[in-house]
C-alpha cells in the first residue's frame, strides 16, 4: 500500500505502467495476452489509450509475456518512427 499512498503507481507516477489493465483481469487468454500487450503499447505510442494514456510522448514501448508454466517467455520492442 505505501506505493498506493506515495503516488508510485498513478498515471504521473514513476510505475505509470501499473495501471494499465492486467492480463489476469481479462483471463488471460492463452495466445491472445501477447496481443493485448501489443495492441495496449501500440495505443499508448500512438496517443489514443483514452483514459489509460500515459502522459508525454512515448517513443519506445515493451511488452514482456510468461507462458503459465514459466517454460516460454516473450518480449516485444516497439519503436516510433
């Protein structure tokens, strides 16, 4: 809670990225988490998260994925050009 109650994790904060949606909360869907990563970051890059946009421009975007059983592991970066 003290990251809660210090700001950390609100939009502005230093862990902005925490309050993107969770993959668990959407059921984390096997195969199509990686794609929710992807389509989330591609928003944010773009500017058009809605009320998830994160401030500032964002040129630069990673998305890290573990497969359940911890034996795959994925990440994606994504660059604005």
């Amino acid at each position: 809670m003290r990251a809660v109650d210090q700001g950390l994790i609100a939009r502005s904060g230093s862990e902005a990225n925490k309050h993107i949606r969770r993959l668990k909360s959407k059921g984390h869907p096997v195969g199509a988490s990686g794609v929710g990563q992807a389509v989330e970051i591609w928003k944010q890059m773009r500017g058009s998260a809605g009320k998830r946009q994160v401030p500032g421009d964002i040129p630069l975007g990673l998305t890290h994925n573990v497969g359940a059983t911890g034996g795959t592991c994925v990440v994606h970066i994504f660059e604005r050009r």
